[in-house]
C-alpha cells in the first residue's frame, strides 16, 4: 500500500524542483509562471537504515525498499479553481496527502505571480482554491440529499445537518479537515473526496544560505500557522536537487557536510509525511531478500500479511515476530529463539513499527 502523495503549490514556488529532489523521475523546470501543462508522476525509494542493518545480519541476495508515490500538481493561480486549472485539482482527489511547497526565497529572475514574496499569503491564497471547489462538491451534494430527505429518508436528513455544517465551515475560509464533524458523521463527507480535508504539511522553500536556520520568510510563515497541528520543513530544494544528481552516495554526503546538514531534507520529509497519515513500517528478512512493507499504524498481522499478498491475509495461521531492536542486539534468529525474544502471534496482534516478520499460512 504505497503513500501517495501530491505536491502542491503557487506557480513559482519551486514544487518541481522538490519533486527532482524526491523522485526517481526527473521532471523538467522553468523559470517562469504557468508552464506546468500536466502533472508528473514519480516514485521515490523510502530511506531506511534498519534494511541496511538486518542485511548485514542476513546477508541476502538484494534489499528492497517500500516507496512513495509523488504528483507533482501544476502550479496554481488565484482563480483557479475556476478556470482551465481545474484539471489539475481533479488529480489532488487520488493522493493520500498534500505537500504544500511555500516559496521563501528571492530571485529577481522569477517574479512572483502577486508582486512580492509573502508565504503567509500564498497559503491563503491555495487553500482558498481548495476550499472554492470543494464548496462546489458540497452544494452538488446536498442538492442530492435534499431529494431523498424529502422522500423521508432520516439518514438524508441528518446528512443534510451535518453538510450544511461543513458548506459554512467552508464559506468561513477553513479547510474542510478542520469541520466541527464528529467522527461519525464524516461518513458524509468521504464519497466527495474533499481537496482540503486532505491532511497537510508545509515545505517552506529557502535559498541556499537559508538551508539551516530559515530567514525572515519562514518565521513569519511559522508563525502565522503556529497553533496549526501541522509539520513545517524549510528544504533548500535547488540546492539538493542538485546534490541529488551526484551518483556517488560519498560525493552527495560531502556537499551536505560542505552546506552544514547531516542528511537530506527529503529523508525528513518522507518521514513527516509517514507520521501525516499514521505509517509505519515492517521487515521480511531471508536469503532471497530483506524488504519494507507499509501499513497503516494499528494494522493487525494478518492486514499486515495481506500487504504482501492476499492469499497470506486469506490462510493466515500465525506470525512469528521479532523486535528490530533485539534482532540487531542479538544477531541472529536462533539467538532470538534462545533469549525467548522471538514470538508467535495470532490474528489478534498489532504489528508494531520495525517488527521482523514470518507469515505462516495455508490456503
């Protein structure tokens, strides 16, 4: 179950230019506003350094990393939402979750759409276009449901309730994921696929110099969103998309030791964005391979087995599981056993992030 992610933003914003930095792909840049005509898709391998540490334990013949799926989303104006850029909302409706890249950095060379570099501003200004077209889905809906209340139908009409909660929540300028909707009741909103109830997190988008501690840009940003349960990054991404072209790992290393950062900002985005919509992941280890799979957080052994393929979920007996940590402490399987750290678990038991899997099954 890979992580799909869209990658949003103000035309200029640098999204493509993150995109080169996090994706296999390499999709092409301008330096100009509104040359994106369609949307890039990528796929990125999810570093992860416990793969690396369980191979040298197993010695398998390859590893295998899990991955994300990327959309880079063509750049939006204000307006939008209602013009030739509604296309490219409509590709917003598949991903899982949204970055948001803000543009923190001058640059005489690429003016900005609104005359002056203000990320506050530019967020208000998408989440504007997100909320705009939802408010389209909503109204289209309950125009629908008043059909059927009408026909006596009392789910419709407490349907109605809780749409009508949402289109003023809308028409306030908040985003649909901040609804005063209970849990419940959120059943009514999912069929709609609602752009802004998408969860978030921020990229503010820096200069090279900047790539450390921010600048006055992402303070201000940090600032106005502060009391937001959201993540914030500041990435330098023309520098590292850059590095991320030099194909020797040591020669990626050295320019980020040269620029003060340890790893690469997308490392800590892949990670923010598993803790955004709740994933972690687990390990099958054999001499054929050592693997990462996501699932979601709370996922049992059997849902977890599924994700490797249906015919586990279906003929599930039993895993039997062992903690990264004690696998690495103690260096091998048969000294798991010994010490009674490794287990057999049922259908019942809740995969814990970085546990080591054996599926045992019959179908």
């Amino acid at each position: 179950m890979p992580l799909k992610c869209g990658i949003i933003g103000l035309s200029g914003s640098g999204k493509t230019t993150l995109f080169n930095c996090i994706s296999n792909n390499r999709a092409e840049t301008h330096a100009a506003a509104f040359s994106g005509t369609k949307s890039n898709l990528g796929v990125m391998n999810v570093p992860d350094a416990r793969l690396q540490a369980i191979d040298k334990i197993i010695k398998s013949a390859k590893v295998v990393m899990t991955t994300i799926e990327m959309v880079d989303i063509p750049g939006l104006s204000k307006g939008g939402s209602q013009t030739e850029g509604n296309k490219f909302l409509s590709d917003i409706r598949n991903v899982d979750a949204l970055i948001h890249v803000i543009r923190c950095f001058d640059n005489p060379q690429l003016p900005h759409l609104e005359g002056s570099i203000n990320a506050v501003r530019d967020r208000e200004i998408v989440d504007l276009e997100l909320q705009i077209k939802d408010l389209e889905s909503v109204e289209k809906k309950i125009g629908r449901m008043e059909k059927l209340s009408k026909l006596g139908d009392k789910d419709a009409k407490h349907g109605l309730d809780v749409l009508h909660k949402v289109k003023s929540h809308l028409e306030s300028f908040q985003s649909a994921r901040t609804a005063p909707v209970s849990v419940d009741d959120r059943r009514f909103m999912e069929d709609m696929f609602l752009l802004s109830d998408k969860p978030v997190m921020y990229v503010c988008n820096v200069d090279d110099a900047s790539a450390i501690n921010g600048n006055d840009y992402t303070a201000r940003f940090m600032n106005a969103i502060k009391d937001q349960d959201t993540e914030v990054l500041v990435i330098a991404a023309k520098m590292e998309s850059e590095i991320a072209e030099l194909e020797i790992e040591e020669d990626r290393l050295a320019f980020l030791a040269d620029a003060g950062l340890t790893e690469p900002g997308v490392n800590r985005l892949v990670r923010a964005a598993f803790h955004l919509i709740d994933l972690q992941c687990f390990f099958t280890a054999g001499p054929k391979e050592v693997r990462a799979w996501t699932i979601k957080k709370g996922m049992t052994a059997p849902q977890a087995a599924g994700v490797i393929h249906s015919d586990l979920e279906r003929g599930f007996i039993r895993a039997e599981v062992m903690k990264y940590d004690d696998f690495i402490k103690l260096g091998s399987e048969h000294a798991c056993k010994e010490h009674g750290k490794l287990m057999v678990e049922g259908k019942n038991y809740v995969v814990g992030d970085g546990d080591i899997l054996h599926i045992r099954f019959n179908v």
